[in-house]
C-alpha cells in the first residue's frame, strides 16, 4: 500500500489507493482545515506536495479554477496513488 507522510507534523502510515490526502490526514490526526467539509469548494485545505506529485491523481476543475499551481494541492481533491511526502500549506 501506498505511504503518506505529513512532514510538518512527522507522523506517516500506509492507506489504500483512491484515498484523499484529506481523510488520511484525518485517520493521522493532522489538523488541515475544510471550511467546506470537503467538497473543494473553500479551497482552504489546501497541502504543497514535497515529494511525489505524480504519485496523486491529476488536479481537479476544483484545483484549476482556483488556479493552484505546483507544488499545492486541495487535499480534499488529491487522492493517493503512491507514496507522498506533503505539508499542510498556511494560508495567508
């Protein structure tokens, strides 16, 4: 199974493909806010991708329209592939 690490707060595990990085950082307890609950709507759960970009599927029209560019993701959108080294980005 694919490996998922939180960088930022060093804690990893091991998830089933087609996961979101949004609810594996849930079953982590990695605090990323979804103002929307997930539906990518808010764009505010947003992660910047360290390592292992290709290792998640392609960016959503949700990711698109709100122009996020390499290395950031929503997490809410980004299901795993592979393996993947993320942090949850700061909004400012």
């Amino acid at each position: 199974m694919p490996r998922v690490t939180f960088e930022d707060e060093s804690k990893s595990g091991e998830f089933p493909a087609g996961k979101t990085v949004l609810s594996i950082a849930g079953a982590l307890g990695v605090k990323v806010s979804q103002v929307c609950g997930g539906d990518g709507a808010c764009g505010t759960c947003r992660i910047e991708v360290c390592q292992g970009w290709q290792n998640l599927t392609p960016p959503t029209p949700d990711e698109t329209y709100k122009e996020l560019e390499p290395p950031y993701r929503l997490s809410c959108q980004a299901k795993l592939v592979g393996d993947v080294v993320v942090k949850v980005a700061k909004i400012e």
